[in-house]
C-alpha cells in the first residue's frame, strides 16, 4: 500500500509526471528512491518524537484536495489510483502517515537556533558576490508594427518626430498611451527596471547607453520598431545589508533547519544511508 502512494507520490516531486507517464530510467530511479525513503518513513515514525503525532483532520483533507487537482477529471485520478493498486482510503491512510512524517521533521526542525543579525552580517561580508546589483535602467517605449515596407517606412518617420519633440517623461508617457501597440501603453510605456539580456538584443546596446532623460534612436526588433526613454540609471555596486538582511536570515534558519533535519534522520537512522532530502508537501 505504501509503496503505490510513494510512486504515486514520488512521480510528481521527480518528474512532474503521473507514474503511467514514466521512462523506464525515470521509474528505475523512482523505485530506488521509493524503497530508501520507506525505510526512512520507518524509522521516523517509530522514534521518540513521532510519539503523540496528530494530524488534524482539515489538513488532512487539504492534502487530499490537493492530490486530486494534479488530474484533470475524477475519473482520471480514480484510474491512476487502481492502476497502483490504491482504493481511496488507502491513500487517506498512506497521506496520513505521509503528514506524519512531515509533523516529526517539522517538530525535529523547530530545534534549530534561531539566527542573528550579526550571522547574517557576517554571511553578507563573506559572501559579496551574492548580494551584487549589475546596473539596471528604468525605461519606457513606444513600440509600433507594421506589416508591409511601406508601413514601416511611416512608423520608422513618426517615430523619427516623436523622439525629437518628446522632452520629458510625461510627454513621453502620454504618447505612449496615445500610440505604442504594446499592452505596456496603459502604463505609458514602462518596461519597468531592466537589466541587460532581458530586452531584444536589437534593444540592448542602445538602452545601455543612454543618459538618465535621454531617447534613443528608431531601433528594430523582432516585434516592431521602438523608441526607447531611460527614466533612471541604478548603478552596479552591493546591495545595502538592510536591504537584504531579512532574505539572509531566512536562508540561513532554512538550512539549520534541514541540516538539523538530516542529521537528526542519520541519527535515527542508524544503518540507513537517507536520500537527504525527503519528498515533503508533495504528495
């Protein structure tokens, strides 16, 4: 029984894919996970802290719901479900033990200490090539298609004047609304803060050259012609610790939180080599 949910399991926290939809080399690698992990479950839930374990009821039934989303019709979760040789209560049985184990890695995890803001100054200082901006631009534009050549050339000639008599943001932004054939007019043209490769190459080099207020010339990509406006230049340098202070604290408690997890499960475990990272909130 514990078998067919863990490949029932087990095939969408892999591979994303119900187990009839699985490669011989994804179901080999499936069954090899399935048979360490059972083993795992075991010991967990014959320990000391498994002692007492509730699983209440509603998040039993949310786990459950969740399951049955993952197919498109009822009919198609039941076959997927006879086809492992699992009847409905069965699988409530399976995902109750499955919430179990999540309680026990959970209650083993709430043992990890809490981290510091001098930790995470600390991690900010050794690690700086994580926390460093590359330049970025805010920028707007006006976009316009065409279909033939002759569309073009009266694109590429009303875009030519617009750049030239466009001398501000808001003038840029209300021609954007008025004009450009990209959903972004609504918002007068914004693109938002870009960084480089995240525009047409075709873009690229001429938005990263600009001056803060300054407008491009007519450029062609694959969608249209443009016109570009940079509204702010954000240099490259490290992002302020305050800034990131709350991300790194977070970070870090995560991995004491596995880490207490997997050396907790060793201990365990004793004779069992654990896979690491169990499949949770998966299920």
């Amino acid at each position: 029984m514990q078998y067919g949910y863990l490949e029932l399991k087990l095939a969408w926290e892999l591979f994303a894919k119900a187990p009839e939809t699985l490669s011989e080399a994804e179901r080999s690698r499936l069954f090899k996970v399935a048979s360490r992990q059972n083993n795992i479950e075991q010991h967990i839930l014959a320990s000391g802290e498994a002692a007492n374990v509730v699983v209440p009821a509603a998040t039993l039934a949310n786990r459950l719901e969740e399951i049955r989303k993952r197919y498109p019709s009822a009919d198609e979760f039941i076959q997927d479900l006879e086809r492992i040789g699992l009847g409905e209560t069965e699988l409530e049985e399976a995902v109750e033990r499955d919430l179990r184990v999540e309680a026990v890695l959970e209650k083993v995890a709430a043992e990890a200490s809490p981290v510091s803001v001098v930790d995470a100054e600390i991690y900010y200082r050794l690690h700086p090539e994580s926390f460093e901006r590359p330049q970025s631009r805010r920028l707007r534009h006006i976009l316009i298609t065409y279909d033939n050549g002759q569309q073009k050339d009266k694109a590429r000639t009303q875009l030519e004047v617009l750049r030239m008599t466009l001398k501000n943001a808001d003038q840029f932004g209300a021609a954007a609304q008025r004009l450009s054939q990209c959903p972004t007019a609504l918002e007068g043209g914004q693109l938002g803060v870009v960084q480089r490769k995240q525009l047409y190459p075709q873009l690229e080099a001429a938005a990263f050259a600009l001056g803060a207020g300054q407008t491009s010339k007519v450029l062609e990509s694959p969608i249209g012609l443009h016109i570009l406006r940079c509204d702010e230049i954000f240099p490259s340098g490290m992002l302020p610790f305050a800034e990131v202070q709350e991300k790194i604290i977070d970070h870090l408690y995560d991995k004491r939180r596995r880490k207490a997890q997997r050396d907790w499960i060793v201990r365990c475990c004793v004779n069992t080599e654990p896979e690491v990272e169990l499949a949770r909130n998966s299920a």
